[in-house]
C-alpha cells in the first residue's frame, strides 16, 4: 500500500521540524558550557506563584569552597566519580518506593538537579524523569565537572523565590558567596532539599541538625582527590 502524496508531504514537514528541534536544543546545551542560563521553568514559576525571583549569577572562582563542599556533601558525595547517576543509590531508592508507594524517595544526582532545573520542569512523570536522563547524559558529556557545579551552585533554589548561592548568601548573611564560612554554606545546603519548607532565618532545630551532619561529612570529603580538585 502506498502513501499518498499529501501524507508524505506532512511526514517529511514533521521530520524536518524534529531535525531543527534536536539541532536547536544542542546547539543550546553547549552554548550553556559557557553562558549562563538566562532563565528557567522554575524561575518562571516562582514570579508566577508570587514568591518572584531573586538571583546573581557568579562564576565559580567567586563561590567559597565551603560551599561547593557543602552542597557535595549534601546532595552528591560521588559527583566526582561517576557518569551523572548514582546507580546504587537508585536502586536502593526504586526499592523504598516499591515498598512504600506513598513515601517516594529520590536519588537524584547533582548532574541530574542541573538537567531538572535548568531544561525541565519540577514534578515525578515518567515523562520528565526520561527527558533528565537525556539532558544528564548531555550534560554529563558536552559540560565539564566543574562547569555543571557552577550552574548548579546558580540555579538552585536556596529559598522563596532564592536563586543561587550568591543571592542565598546576601539574603541570610549580608555578604557575597566568596566569603561563606563553613558553617554558614553547611546552613544554606541543609534547606536544599525542600527550600521552601525550611528556613535560616530564623534557623530551625532540624536544618541546625542537619547542617552539623553535613560538617562532619565535610570533613570526611575534602581529603578526596577528586573532590578536592574541585575546590581549586
């Protein structure tokens, strides 16, 4: 059966369409080795939800090395090591949920937060999750250690409406992000997790709880080879 001549000219209009879709999206991964990011999903959606947005982009020279520690030893004590994904860590977490399917436990990786919050949007579909681990393999491949640091350190969410270190750092500390003393960026690394539910002004039991937790994993870290050539 043959395809009529109109269905053959929509099907090569679509595929040129999806040609120019993939080539643009490259195009901007690598332009982000270098640029930052002008504006995301999730920076979107705070102005929208009236929280606005309050960010300053730094590069990572002007970042205090407690607190690309800090945020390591919170979120992702092997993002020097491995290829965007933490397998074993997702593997124990598939296991949790399995178990208990109304507490879902997450693995994500430093890599695949950029991948989130830099492409995507935030929620758990199947849908975003496989576009993540398309944009982490991306990344993980155009993008340097170091560089996917450095745009994560900018883009995380560090509060309501709070966008990256820098803006964390004059909004709890009045200073910039170079001078955060180690117990300041173990603060700022304990709200990651949820930062609109948690706070350092005032400073809660459970976040001073965790921030000492993510000293003394500081200091169990900064010894690493790899990590610590990321604090150069």
């Amino acid at each position: 059966m043959s395809l009529s001549p109109s269905f053959k000219r929509k099907w090569k209009k679509i595929k040129n369409f999806l040609l120019v879709l993939i080539v643009l999206q490259l195009a901007y991964i690598i332009l982000l080795k270098w640029v930052d990011p002008p504006i995301t999903i999730t920076q979107l959606g705070s102005v929208f939800q009236g929280y606005g947005l309050y960010r300053n982009y730094v590069p990572i020279k002007m970042i205090s090395k407690q607190a690309r520690l800090a945020v390591m030893a919170s979120e992702d004590q092997l993002f020097p090591d491995h290829d965007g994904f933490d397998w074993t860590s997702i593997r124990k977490a598939m296991k949790y949920n399995k178990k208990k399917p109304n507490r879902v436990r997450g693995a994500s990786t430093i890599s695949q937060q950029v991948a989130k919050n830099v492409f995507l949007w935030q929620g758990r579909s199947w849908v975003r999750k496989g576009l993540e681990v398309y944009f982490t393999f991306m990344i993980e491949t155009f993008w340097s250690k170091e560089r996917i640091l450095e745009v994560y350190l900018n883009v995380a969410e560090m509060g309501k409406g709070t966008f990256g270190i820098e803006a964390a750092s004059q909004k709890y500390f009045k200073k910039p992000a170079k001078k955060l003393t180690r117990a300041e960026a173990a603060q700022v690394a304990a709200i990651l997790p949820n930062p609109k539910k948690y706070s350092i002004k005032p400073l809660s039991n459970y976040v001073q709880r965790r921030a000492n937790w993510i000293q003394s994993q500081m200091n169990n870290l900064e010894s690493d080879v790899d990590v610590a050539a990321l604090l150069d």
